[in-house]
C-alpha cells in the first residue's frame, strides 16, 4: 500500500456494494478474535465512517491482522466486498493501522443533518420563558459560558446508542425540551421550570465524557466518572457562582441529574423521586429510543417490510407495506 500522507476517503460504508474490491481507510470499531469448527483462528471486525459501520473477517495472516491494529485505531484496508446472511460484509485481505493525521476527520465523524445554529437558538428561545429567577441564572451561565457552548454545540449525545454524531447532543437537548414544552402543562401540578432545566442539563456532562475530535470514543474522564458524575461537578461550579441560590433548590436541580436514567442497573446512583425527575427519565427515554430505532432502520439492509433483528432491543421494526 502507497506511504501515508492526508488524504480523504474514496469509498464510504454507505457505498460499499458486494463484489467490489475495496482499497481505503475506515476507523476500527471492533475486533474480536475467534476459532472455527477445524480450531483455526479467524477475525471478526467492524470497520466505520461518517456513513455508517461494515462488518469484516479475516480469515487469513489472521495473528498478523489481530496485532496490527487496536480497537479505535483508523486502518487502512484491502478487501473484497461479499454478501453474508443478506448483507455485505469485507473480506479482508490486508490491514494495517494508519497515524490520525494521516486522515481527515470529517471522513469518519457523521453529523446532524439539522441547522446547529438554528438549534441553539430555539434551545435558548425555550430557556428564556423559565420564569424562575435562579433557574434562569443557572442556565445563562451555561449560555454565557462560550468555551461550554463550543461544546454542546459539537458534541455527540452518545458513542453508539442514539443521537451519536457531531451536534447530536444538541439535537437530543432540543428534542426533550420541546416535548417538555408540551407536556408540562398536561398535568396539573408540574413544575415546568424545573423539567425545562432538567431536560437541558441533564447530559451536559458529555461534553467531557465523550472524545469527538476525530472520532467518538469516551475520554479517560469520562470512564472514570460517567456524564452524570461530570455533570453535576458542571452544574456545581455555576451555582456557587451565582448569589443566593437556594440549596435546597440546587439540590432538587442536581437530582433530575442523578436520576435521569431511572434506575441504578442503568447508571443513576438514584432512582426519579419527583414528578419532574419522572418525566424527565421517561422523555429522555422516548426520545433516545425513537432516535435510535429511526436510525437502524435507515442504515438496515433487509429489504422488506421487515427489518433485520435488533439484538439489543431483541426484536425486528416493521416499515410497513411500503417498507422496501
């Protein structure tokens, strides 16, 4: 393969179809080393780009391929582009990982399909009906905060899951914010002010959980810590910096942020114990999971009113007669 110099892809995942041969570089999102029936070794990988993820097998040089490159590493590839089990799957012939500045980022990194800017400003549009003095203090100093909003702009809302390219943090924020704006008023009794600040600050702490520079991963801090934990240390630092705020206010605000995902198997150290901190884990929940359903069934390959199954919600999305 030809020296390494900054180039940008040729052929995305999107555009791969079976038959072709494929010389170009994808990010390595996944190895695994396993045996077939006769003992022999072979590798299992999934290979990546802005457009979408491509599974891969080695079947031979298969310790060479297995050392080459780690998980996370981008790779230069040669391959030929099969059909498997209805999709199209790489088999790889060579593999070796490729420095990060020897790729351009935006190759590899998928992003929001919305106007980021016109997202900020609905967002902020929505902050600014909180009538709630301190809450409305506590969000403007997030506003005003121009490295954070550098951010939140940029950042992803997960690594896989849902919403996980660049903006899609914001997009999750909006998203929630705009279904609080209708909800709130549904039931009587709801503090609107309070679920309107938890559903903007509830993930805020991804901005530092997740590396999204040239490809997203999760940074050091945050598996040390988790969003929830940096989160709370974020909102900490804004309210000891506005006069007055009522601890027992910051504690109900810090609360929506422990418990957004609802139970303690799903990483909050506490389980929703208002009405606010209900609603917001469920409107997090909806929001997420459509998100990450409506992705599947874009980037799936089935063909049918049916697609593929879904291993992790275990269950196949019907498209309807018109599904293909």
């Amino acid at each position: 393969m030809e020296s390494e110099v900054v180039c940008t892809k040729k052929k995305f995942v999107a555009d791969i179809v079976a038959g072709e041969n494929i010389h170009d570089l994808f990010v390595l999102t996944e190895k695994n080393l396993a045996q077939r029936r006769d003992g022999k070794p072979f590798l299992t990988l999934a290979l990546a780009d802005k457009t979408g993820q491509i599974k891969g097998v080695v079947w031979d040089n298969v310790d060479l391929a297995a050392c080459a490159a780690a998980a996370g590493d981008f790779v230069r590839i040669q391959a030929a582009a099969n059909e498997y089990r209805g999709s199209v799957q790489l088999v790889i012939k060579a593999l070796r990982a490729v420095p990060v500045d020897a790729i351009t980022p935006a190759d590899f990194l998928p992003t929001t399909t919305r106007d980021v800017e016109q997202m900020f400003a609905r967002l902020r549009a929505l902050t600014e009906s909180i009538s709630s003095p301190p809450l409305k203090a506590l969000l403007s100093c997030f506003w005003s905060d121009t490295e954070f909003v550098g951010l939140f702009k940029r950042a992803p809302a997960a690594k896989s899951m849902h919403h996980a390219y660049i903006g899609g943090l914001l997009e999750h924020t909006l998203s929630m914010a705009l279904m609080v704006d209708r909800i709130a008023g549904h039931y009587s009794g709801v503090d609107r002010d309070m679920l309107m600040t938890g559903a903007v600050l509830h993930d805020i702490g991804k901005v530092r959980e997740l590396s999204y520079s040239h490809r997203i991963d999760y940074t050091d801090e945050g598996r040390l810590l988790s969003h929830i934990v940096i989160g709370l240390e974020m909102v900490e630092t804004k309210i000891r910096c506005i006069e007055g705020f009522p601890p027992s206010l910051a504690a109900v605000v810090k609360h929506m942020i422990v418990s957004h995902h609802g139970v303690r198997e799903f990483g909050s150290p506490e389980p929703p114990k208002t009405i606010e901190a209900v609603l917001l884990n469920h409107i997090d929940e909806m929001d997420a999971r459509v998100n990450a359903i409506r992705e599947f069934m874009a980037l799936d390959e089935a063909g049918s009113s049916w697609t593929s199954y879904h291993r992790l919600m275990e269950r196949q999305f019907y498209r309807g007669d018109n599904g293909k």
